[in-house]
C-alpha cells in the first residue's frame, strides 16, 4: 500500500498560524520535503522546526535563488522521483508550502507530477495576503468590490491596467521591481492609498505606508491598495509589530 503525499500550508511565518490538521499530519508523517535555497535555510522549515522530529526523514528541495531562471522542470522531476520512491514504500510524505500550496505555491508542481500515481490531500494554509490585510488592520475588499493580485515581475502596463480593473489590489513578488512598481503608482495617484508590508507575522515585520517604505524591499514583501466605495484608511499610519493605535477599537477611517 502506498504512502500518501500531503501539501500542508504552514503559514507567513508565525509557526502560531498553522491549522492544527497540518501540525498533526506534519508530526506524523515519517517524510518531511520543503523547499530550501541554495544557500542559506529553508524558510518553511524554520516555521515548524519546533515541530519536525529527529527521527523523520527530511528531504530539502533545492531551488537556486537567482535572477535568471533556472531549470525548474528538471529540479521537480527529480524531486517528484524521490518523493515518489518514499510513497512507493508505504512512507506517507509531507510537502511545507509557505502560505497556502495552492496560492503562489510550489508544492503545485509536485502536485501535477504526483498526484495522479498517489493518495493527496492538500490542507490549506494562511496566505501572506490574508496575514498581510490581518496586520495592517484594514479589510481587503467587501460588498461588490472586485480583488486583483498582480506579480511585481509584470511591466507597468499590464499592472496599470489590472489596477484600472479593481477596486481591492495586492501587489507580491515585488522584490527588485520596487521601485518601479512605486513610481508607477505614484504615476497613478495611488501612493496615499497604499499600504506596505514586509515579513509580515514574524518579529521582524514592518507595516507602514508605503510614502515611508524606502527604495528597497525584500522577496518577503507586498503592497495592498484600497480605491474602492468604502471609507477605508487611506492615510495609512506607522504600525511596527506590537504597536497599538490610541483608536484600538477599530481600524482608522472604517464605518461603524
């Protein structure tokens, strides 16, 4: 009998933000994969390193940090082949995706190779969006309002055009196209209505507007603008981690 392959969103970065099924099949799973750098460690593992076990056996998913693309293709398929030899064993396999496997997620295209030859579940986890609207206090779209996420790595055109298209926008992947990205949006008068975010749950998180964001940004960032109906803040004050606002009831500029 083969093992069964789990995709387990662990979250931003809060090992707190886990559900309690992907803890549980996490603690149980005799495999643990994740991806990891070519250098340095592997960020999904460092969110549930208080909960991996010394007896399961790990397996790290080597997927080089480059500006130039890589042979994504061939680094799955060998990590496909690995995974698959344990589940042909009877090892049951648990993939970390940071966020949500199927937001954005790499445990995708293990998916798309696996899935097909072996049991999976996907538990789903907190996503970067949804911990990022939950820490700057300010709801990311209601009503009829329509959301759009953008990658950064778009050229300004067609990030203009789906901005022009909604009224609720999470920008990600925004990185080394920061700059950019903001000049385009100060070209768009949207500056005022932005919020930005970096390492959002972690203790070295920052959320503050993005008028007072620098000229630089991490991989772990992104930027949630707000145009719609609703009076929503758009006069977005400073709020390091642990921060509180003088009007702690609710979120400046929110209707009660």
């Amino acid at each position: 009998m083969s093992g069964t392959l789990y995709g387990l969103g662990v979250g931003p970065g809060d090992p707190e933000l886990m559900t309690l099924k992907a803890d549980r099949l996490l603690r149980a799973a005799p495999v643990v994969a994740y991806p990891a750098p070519d250098t340095g460690s592997s960020f999904a593992r460092r969110i549930v390193a208080a909960t991996i076990r010394e007896a399961q056996i790990e397996v790290p998913i080597v997927v080089p940090m480059r500006v130039e693309r890589f042979p994504a293709r061939r680094i799955y398929d060998e990590a496909a082949h690995t995974l698959a030899g344990h589940l042909q064993d009877g090892r049951d396999v648990a993939v970390l995706c940071e966020g949500d496997p199927f937001f954005y997620g790499s445990f995708m295209y293990l998916y798309e190779r696996l899935a097909g030859r072996f049991p999976c579940e996907i538990v789903p986890g907190v996503s970067s969006m949804m911990a990022s609207a939950a820490a700057l206090r300010r709801p990311l779209a209601a009503r009829n309002d329509a959301l759009c996420v953008i990658p950064g790595p778009l050229d300004d055109a067609e990030i203009a055009s789906r901005i022009d298209m909604a009224e609720a926008v999470a920008i990600i992947k925004i990185g080394r196209h920061f700059s950019r990205i903001v000049a385009l949006l100060e070209k768009m008068n949207l500056v005022s209505r932005a919020g930005y975010l970096e390492r959002v749950s972690l203790p070295e998180e920052r959320i503050l507007p993005l008028s007072q964001a620098g000229d630089r940004a991490p991989y772990f960032s992104m930027i949630l603008i707000y145009k719609g109906a609703e009076n929503w803040v758009t006069d977005l004050p400073l709020m390091p981690r642990g921060a509180t606002r003088a009007d702690d009831a609710a979120p400046v500029g929110l209707h009660e």
